[in-house]
C-alpha cells in the first residue's frame, strides 16, 4: 500500500539578518522529503535541504545569509532573473520597428535584465497551496524595456518536486525571458567543488558563444567534444577535454539546445546531476528550449557560505532553464517577444532523489 506524502507545510517569517529594513520575509515550504526556503529579495530560492542515501539531510544551495552581499557579489543566487535572463547584445532590442536602448552591463551586452534588475527588487508574497507565489510590477521603461509588465512567480513543493511557475503580462510589446539561478552542490553546501558531479543533459547541441559569450552561427553539434553530456560523466572530465569555447569563460557558462518537447505540454527532462558520494540527484525538467549550464567560474572567493566557507571556482552549478540568449536579435530562435493580450508561461520542476 501507498502512504500519500503528507500535505506540504507553509510558513512566514521576517528575513533580514543584515539590519537593513528592507521590510524581508522569508517563506519556508516543508514536506516529508524536502525543504525550501524563499525569500522577498529577488523572489529568490534561499536554501533546499534534502536527505542523501542513508537518509541523512543536508543544504545543497549556495547562499548567504548577509543581505548586504545578497545585493552585491551573490546578487544572482537563485533569484527569479528577468526581465531579460541570459545576454542581449548591444544593449538595444527593436520591435515594431522602434528600437529600445536597453542599461547595460558592461562588455557591449546587457545580461540579466541590466544593472538594477528583478533580483535587487523586494517582491510581494502571499500563500497559495502547497507553496507561495511572488509578484512584482516592472514599469515602462524599466532598464530601458519597453511595456509595463506584472510577473509572478509561484514555488510549489509536492513531495520531492519543487515546481517553479512563470507568469507574465504586459501593457505593451516587450521580451521576457525569466529563469531561477540557484547554485547547486548535492555534496551539501560547502563540501567541496561540484567537479565530481555525474551530468546528464537532453541536448544535441549548443548556440556557440564570440568573445562577449553571444550566440552566433547555427547550432552546433556536441557529438564528441567537451559539450556532450548525452550520457551521464563528471563535469571535470568534459572541462579536462578541452575546447575553444571552453577559453571564453574558463568553464561552463554556455547554452545547451534542449531536444525537441511538445508545444504546451508539460515539463520534460533538461537535465540530470548526480553526486556519487552523497547519492543525491536533482533532475530538472522544464518546457523552456534551452539550459545554461555556469559552473561558477568566476566567483572570487568573496561570497562567504553558512558553513563559513569561501565560495570559490566551481563551488556550485547553475542549471537555468530559458530562451536562448539574445533571441531579439537571432530570427532563427524561438521567440521571446510578448505582447498585450498575451501572457507569459513557463515552468521547470527540481526533482531530488537518491540514485539507486
């Protein structure tokens, strides 16, 4: 017989360790499997605590409880980004035949929808079943978008599924591309470099990267080189391959074209990460075409962890589920664009399990 998982468990409660009166709350889900907590900043997944093979539980997300640091150098651990994840080139979209400078971020791109974007805004929460949904108002103009725009974000947890869900409307033609960028080591948050992790991906080929890591040319096959993670091997066997693309940004930071998955339909597997000493897996499934794999290597060592350590290269991986980068300028890609009368959906599920 089938015990049913028991109903998840919601609470409230004030966050803001720092003393900056930011007014923070942080939201705690719990169910007989896992627990996660999210917090107002950046509609952002705080920490995920889940039992390895033998039962015993530990945090697997990179995190900081300094909220000074979560505005500075940890600005992206797992907030909702937006409203633009990933790189637009030339900081600049057109639609319409108007074109819209956008803020940039440096290096002739913007990235992550400019320098003030959704991960430095407090959110407004409220309980749903299972879960809490987050909403923000982003104005004409914001970052230099065109187009008011409302978003949700809803975290739900059933069992060991965290299911994150995206929302989106606006007042006029804009592009919206959101994602979640945790940081995950399933080792346990600092227990060592996510090296050793066994990565699966369900993908045939990735959008090469020029030197500002924009997408250019076709699609280009992994078959046999540093990028093909159709079967399960460690990270570092693939980084230790070697590749010219792997140079632009000493590791991992690019995006995996994800295999073909029913329009409308429901998530489908991304991706699968496993740690062999702890025997935790995540598996990641999502209706967004593409997954940007960052194996953090550029983080400096100036994010310190609960565990009191340094976050340096390779301490954690992201797995953003998304629209390919700067798909404003790339015809070819699917399109990100919406407007007025339409809504915005998108949805990935963080499965965590144990192998065996």
């Amino acid at each position: 017989m089938t015990v049913p998982d028991r109903p998840t468990e919601v609470h409230r409660a004030p966050y803001d360790s720092s003393g900056a009166g930011m007014g923070l709350d942080r939201w705690t889900l719990r169910s007989d499997r896992i627990e996660a907590t999210v917090i107002t900043l950046g509609a952002a997944l705080h920490t995920l605590t889940a039992p390895d093979c033998a039962g015993t539980p530990a945090q697997v997300l990179l995190t900081t409880e300094d909220v000074g640091a979560l505005l500075g150098p940890a600005k992206h651990y797992g907030v909702t980004v937006g409203r633009y994840a990933n790189r637009i080139a030339d900081s600049r979209v057109t639609l319409d035949g108007e074109d819209h400078p956008l803020l940039p971020t440096g290096h002739g791109v913007t990235l992550h929808g400019g320098p003030d974007s959704f991960s430095h805004r407090v959110w407004q929460a409220e309980e749903i079943p299972d879960g809490v949904r987050m909403h923000l108002h982003s104005p004409d103009g914001d970052q230099g978008f065109p187009g008011a725009l409302d978003v949700w974000t809803d975290f739900t947890l059933n069992g060991a599924d965290l299911t994150i869900s995206y929302r989106a409307v606006t007042t006029g033609p804009t592009v919206v591309n959101l994602t979640n960028h945790a940081y995950f080591n399933l080792a346990g948050e600092g227990r060592g470099d996510v090296l050793g992790h066994l990565l699966t991906i369900d993908a045939d080929a990735i959008t090469p990267v020029d030197e500002r890591q924009i997408p250019y040319g076709p699609f280009e096959p992994v078959a046999g080189t540093a990028f093909d993670f159709t079967s399960a091997r460690p990270i570092r066997e693939g980084l230790a391959q070697g590749h010219p693309q792997l140079k632009l940004s000493h590791g991992y930071d690019h995006n995996w074209v994800l295999r073909e998955r029913p329009a409308d339909g429901p998530p489908v597997r991304a991706a699968l990460l496993a740690d062999p000493g702890s025997g935790r897996t995540l598996e990641v499934l999502t209706t967004e075409p593409g997954l940007q794999v960052y194996t953090a290597n550029g983080f400096d060592r100036s994010v310190v962890g609960p565990s009191g350590t340094r976050y340096g290269p390779f301490a954690g991986v992201a797995l953003e589920t998304q629209h390919h980068p700067d798909s404003p300028h790339q015809p070819s890609y699917p399109s990100t664009e919406l407007r007025p009368g339409q809504e915005f959906r998108s949805s990935t599920v963080l499965r965590l399990g144990t192998a065996g």
